[in-house]
C-alpha cells in the first residue's frame, strides 16, 4: 500500500498542476487547481489557485460540482479554504 502526503488526516494528491484532497471513498473531495505560479527568491510559487468541491457521488463530471472559488493566493491559503469545506461538507 502506498502512503500519501496528508494535511489535517486526508490525503493529498498531486497530478501536474492538480491536487486531490481527501478520500474518494468519501461523499465529497476537494480538488486544487493551480492557476499561475511566480517567482519568489528564485523559486517558484503558487500565486492563484481555483479551489472546487466535488461530490464523489454524482456520475456526471459536470454536475459534480458543489462549489468552487478561485482565488489569488498561495497553496497554504488553498489547503485551508479546502480543510474548512470538506470538514462541513463531510460533518453533514
């Protein structure tokens, strides 16, 4: 069984420029979008993100959406807003 990087006990899983957060199994997972990066003291960092709540239920890709936002900030700000959702959202 492979271990994935966690944040406030779920999982994250990152794809390119996506990031997944939470378990599937469950009946919502955030999904990160990054946006735009810049550059910070010669590294790069993410600058804009779109944050989206999809319910894991739903088969239809287009109706799966439950919110979203996009954002101006970096990953740190991203996961929080994605923690507070899927907290609610799963606490229903």
């Amino acid at each position: 069984m492979s271990k994935f990087f966690t944040y406030k006990g779920y999982p994250l899983v990152r794809c390119g420029e996506q990031i997944y957060y939470g378990y599937m199994s469950d009946p919502y997972v955030i999904w990160i979008q990054i946006l735009a990066k810049k550059e910070v003291g010669g590294e790069q960092m993410v600058s804009k993100v779109r944050v989206v709540q999809l319910d894991t239920n739903e088969p239809n890709p287009m109706k799966a959406v439950v919110k979203n936002a996009e954002r101006e900030c970096g990953l740190y700000e991203a996961l929080d807003i994605a923690g507070v959702w899927l907290e609610k959202a799963l606490a229903n």
